[in-house]
C-alpha cells in the first residue's frame, strides 16, 4: 500500500530479460533499510526487491505486468517515480494507492499555466466513469489531483496541475507529449462502480 508522495526519483540502470524481466534501478534510498522482498512502486507498479546493494536494487517483472503497464518502454536512463510502501503510523499525505495499475495513458498536453504545469493525459473513454472532477488520480505513481474531465467517443482527457514542487520532484521534469503513463484510479471508484454493476 503507498500513498502517491513521491520520496526519490530514480533511474533504470539496466533491464535484462530471464525468466521474466530483471530490472535494476539505481536509488537514493538508504538501501540497509529495504528488505528482499520489500515492496517499492516503481512509477505506479508494486514491485518486488529480489536484489539490492548500495545505491540500487533489482526487481523482476512479468510478461504480464509488461503488456498491462507502460514499463515495456524502459531502458537504461529512464527516470522513475518510486515511494516505499506505507507503514502504520506514517502521515497519509496523498491517496490510498495500491501499485495495480488499471490502464496507460498518454500524455497529450504540457502547457505552463501560472507558474503550474498543465498536464493532460488520454485514457480510454470506457474507463473515464473512474475518474471525477476534483478527485484523486494516481499517474506514474503519483497522487494528483483531477482539474477536470473531457470525455470523448473513444478516449477522455483529464486535465491535471503540476505545482512546481511536483515537476521538481518527480519524473514528468523528464517527460514530453506522447510519453506512455501507468493509470491507477482511485480504489474507491472502483468498488462503488463494481457495486453498480452488480446492483
């Protein structure tokens, strides 16, 4: 479980292909505090420490989990959010997120508005009743919330600002229009539409 509050900006080092994907990623973290088998959101993904040594740790992804996420993107030199997982007691500063991501988006708009970064990201239309005006959306791991929702036939756009701290201290400092992103909605919408469908 993690919250969406971004705590290092990482980079991949490398990627190589086993049995699954192994993905290693340099970090700032203070790596004799992270277990093997600790649980760190790699741009929105619940991933797995399988290997760690000071100043990175190493991951392994499924086909799966690269045909469902924008990770298939990656390679060495890619930024990526990352957050450590919640423990009790810490400052619930964001949203409940759970690193299971629902769909890719991508980036259609970076506009500067005020100082601000407009953001805008393309999402399939079926999916856009999971994201509302004002609530919160978690976009390449990080809790964001939604200005406003334009829906389309085939795909909604949702606009989002990035504050200036938030440009500083994440991934999208790195990113441009076209960029696939990893799509978590709120875990709320998606129990309340699940309920709908089955009321």
């Amino acid at each position: 479980m993690f919250t969406g509050i971004i705590t290092d900006v990482g980079k991949v080092a490398s990627t190589e292909r086993t049995l699954d994907t192994r993905v290693v990623i340099e970090t700032s973290y203070d790596i004799a505090t992270v277990a093997i088998g600790a649980s760190i959101c790699c741009n929105g993904v619940c991933l797995t420490v399988v290997d760690k040594a000071d100043g990175w740790f190493a991951a392994d992804v499924s086909d799966e989990t690269l045909k469902v996420t924008a990770m298939g993107d990656w390679a060495a030199g890619t930024l990526v959010n990352l957050e450590r997982s919640l423990k009790i007691g810490d400052e619930l500063g964001g949203h409940i997120v759970t690193g299971h991501v629902d769909c890719v988006g991508r980036i259609v708009t970076f506009d500067t508005v005020a100082g601000s970064m407009l953001l805008k990201v393309e999402v399939p239309a079926e999916l856009s009743g999971l994201v509302a005006k004002k609530g919160s959306i978690c976009v390449d791991g990080t809790s964001l919330t939604v200005n406003d929702v334009e829906d389309g036939s085939d795909t909604s756009i949702v606009s989002i600002n990035l504050v200036p701290h938030t440009w500083d201290n994440t991934r999208f400092r790195d990113s441009i229009v076209g960029d696939k992103v990893n799509i978590e909605f709120d875990v709320l919408a998606r129990y309340v539409a699940r309920l709908q469908v089955r009321g």
